[in-house]
C-alpha cells in the first residue's frame, strides 16, 4: 500500500458490498476520500413543466446517501458531502487533500457522461488522473459475446445468446476497514427546501413504502426471499413475486450480482419456485436497456420545441388522472402517491398519452423522471421509445395493451378512492 490518497466518487452506486471502485482504492491507497455531490443540474425544470427531480426520487436519494454515509462509518470511514458542479467541486477538494487519482463508475447517458468529461478534463489540468470502472450492470462489459457495436437490437436474440454464452461474475468483497483523513470535512445531508423541492399533495397514501439506503436494500431483497409464497413452475400469474427491487438497483444502494447471486441461491434450496427466473429476467432487462444507450447513443433526447397549447392541456390532465379513462386515471394516482408504479401500469400510462391523447411521448418521459423513484435513463428512454415505436426498440415485438377489466377492478377502485380523498 502506498501513501497516497485516492477519491472515491459516488454516483449511482451508493452501497459498499459489491464495490470495486471502493474495494480498489481501499487496496491501493493509504486514505481515500468519498464523495456525493449534489448536482443542481438535477433539480432543474425541463420545458414541459416538470422537475428533473421530483419530492419522491429526491427523498429516496437523500435516505440512500444517508445510508451510504451510515455504511462507510461503520467501516471506520465517512461521506463528504457537497452541493455544486462536480467539476467545480472535485478539483479542489483534491488540490486541498493532495489526492493522487480519483474513481468513479463509468455512465452511458448523454447528460451523465458529460458531466464525466468535465470532471475528466478539470481534474486533467492538476494532472490527476479520473479512472473509469464499470460496475452498473449483471453482466460485464467484457464477458459479452459480441462487442457492443454488435449488440442485437432484439431484446430475445440478446437474451438467448448472453445466457448461452455469458456468466456473471461472482459479487467484489466488502472492505474490512476504510482510513480517511484524519481532517477530512464530512458536510451536511441537504434539507428537500435546500433543493428546491416541496412536498408531494398526495404523499402519505401508499399502499408500499421505500426507504433509501443500502440495508434498507439488502433487508428488503431478504424478506423477499424469506416470505415468497411458492409458485409452481410454469404458473401464469406470478403477480405477488414482484419483487420491488428497482428503487434500490436504480441507484446502487443493491448490487444487480448481489441480486442475482441471493435468488440463485434461493433457487437452489428452492428448486420449485420460478422466482429466479422471474427477478433474472428483469435483471438482464435493465442490462439490454444500458447496453442498448451505450451502443446507440443518447439520440432520444428532449425536442427543442415546447409542446402545443392543446397537447400541454392534454399531457395536464393525464399527468393529475382527469383523463376520464378509469384504469388510467387510477394508475396515475398511484404514481403520485407513492413516486412508483408497476411495470403494467406504466405500460397503460404511456400507450395512453402517446395512442390516445397524442401527446409526444418525450413529454411523458420527463414526467416519469421527475416522479419515479427507480428512474434510470437506459430503462425510461428504452421503454417509452418501445411504445412509441421509434428507434432501435421498434424491432421488438409490439405491446398490445389489452387490460382485463376483471383483474384490474379492484386497483382502480382502490386508487380512484384514494385520489377521491384528497379532492
């Protein structure tokens, strides 16, 4: 081990199990340094009226920042945490701790990966060196079958031949211990009034709760696995193995490997269920939406234009579920009450405003960024641009959204009611 210090940036990758930025630097240096900044880029309004970080995605990042800090005191170490400019920020926290290299997680979307390049190119003028790891995916960059300009663009064609010819690396070990400097200023988790963020109307009715946080991850994955009712192979309706994972995989407070490596586990003292496949299946979903932005590029970006009169009269009313349609209206309650929804029901919403109300579907974009709490760019641009038909998403089969009134009675009632309290 040398004397030198290194800077661990965290991004979207807010945990210590399954961490090889922290694990490498903790291996390679005498102290290192993490770091969260707060980006005011990310709580900005874009031109359809929405926050690029709304009250729910907001507080669930302050709870997992809060809980990333928590993890690293328990290793002997700490969080500094700052509000401003990364590139701003991160020269001169290593001009002032002498740090000699600084890690972070590579990104692929457009808005992220710039961010790097200014990081990269400040940092470069003090000739420190910012190291590229890649850490956000199940499946390894380089343990693909094919180079990522010959991705299949068919999420079946990518599966099959992944899963034929790749494995999944076993999960990086935790640090023992983490040395900061014995100086080191810590800084204080923002207040939501210090991000410009005020409370949501309807929060407080959620049927399911997320609290941010890496053990809040890791227990939630546990009590999945240790109360999931067992469901025969080849049973139709797995709809109570949802597992809500996605919150927690979305910003890294649970690694996509720790993920899978627990329900293979589970699988194999459990060998009748089908919940490995189930949650895998998602798993490797959110690596065809990452890989399929890194192949392709950000070109699915918002329009130049502001939405016409009538379409932002029309993208309103959808956006509070007044659009007179019950399923719909009742999925959008969800959402605004609880910052999530399921997978089907985020389906119904975009058909809706795309197919029905002809409203642009980048609009409906924005919204679920400023809302969901396990938004990530890959997955939302992929999924509403496989609505909507466009780009490289087109060569999958189409979604016929045919919603069974029977099975869906029960949620709109529920949902429509519970909007209806607060009118």
């Amino acid at each position: 081990m040398s004397g030198k210090t290194i800077l661990v940036w965290f991004r979207n990758d807010l945990r210590v199990h399954d961490n090889e930025i922290l694990l490498e630097a903790v291996k390679r240096a005498e102290t290192i340094i993490p770091v969260f900044c707060f980006d005011p880029r990310y709580f900005t309004e874009t031109q359809y009226g929405t926050k690029k970080t709304g009250f729910f995605r907001t507080r669930f990042l302050l709870e997992s920042v809060s809980g990333l800090r928590q993890s690293l005191q328990n290793l002997g170490g700490d969080l500094m945490i700052k509000f401003g400019l990364p590139e701003t920020i991160l020269p001169e926290i290593c001009k002032e701790y002498s740090v000699s290299e600084v890690y972070h997680h590579r990104e692929v979307a457009a808005e992220e990966t710039e961010i790097s390049e200014d990081v990269e190119a400040a940092l470069w003028k003090q000739q420190i060196n910012l190291k590229h790891f890649i850490g956000h995916t199940l499946y390894h960059k380089e343990d693909l079958p094919f180079p990522i300009k010959d991705i299949p663009d068919a999420f079946i064609t990518f599966k099959k031949k992944i899963e034929r010819d790749s494995e999944v690396r076993p999960v990086f070990e935790t640090p023992g211990k983490i040395h900061i400097p014995a100086n080191m200023e810590r800084g204080d988790l923002p207040l939501l009034s210090d991000l410009g963020i005020t409370r949501a109307q309807f929060e407080g009715r959620a049927q399911h709760s997320f609290t941010g946080g890496e053990q809040k991850g890791l227990s939630h994955l546990a009590n999945f696995l240790s109360h999931y009712k067992i469901h025969p192979k080849g049973q139709k309706n797995i709809s109570s193995a949802t597992s809500f994972l996605s919150p927690w995989l979305s910003l890294g407070c649970l690694s996509p490997r720790e993920v899978y490596w627990q329900v293979k586990n589970y699988e194999r003292e459990h060998p009748s269920t089908d919940i490995a496949a189930h949650i895998v299946l998602e798993l490797v979903w959110r690596d065809y939406f990452r890989f399929m932005l890194k192949k392709h590029g950000s070109n699915t970006t918002y329009s130049a234009d502001k939405p016409a009169t009538a379409e932002s009269a029309a993208f309103n009313r959808w956006k509070i579920g007044g659009t007179g349609f019950s399923l719909i209206d009742a999925c959008m309650a969800e959402l605004n009450s609880t910052g999530y929804v399921n997978n089907k029901c985020r389906q119904y919403l975009a058909s809706c405003l795309i197919k029905d109300l002809g409203v642009n579907w980048r609009a409906g974009a924005a919204y679920f960024e400023e809302m969901l709490i396990d938004y990530s760019p890959a997955s939302n641009w992929g999924n509403w641009t496989y609505i909507a038909g466009e780009g490289v998403m087109s060569v999958n089969r189409p979604i016929v959204i045919k919603p069974d009134v029977h099975s869906e009675e029960l949620y709109i009632k529920k949902w429509l009611g519970k909007l209806n309290e607060v009118h």
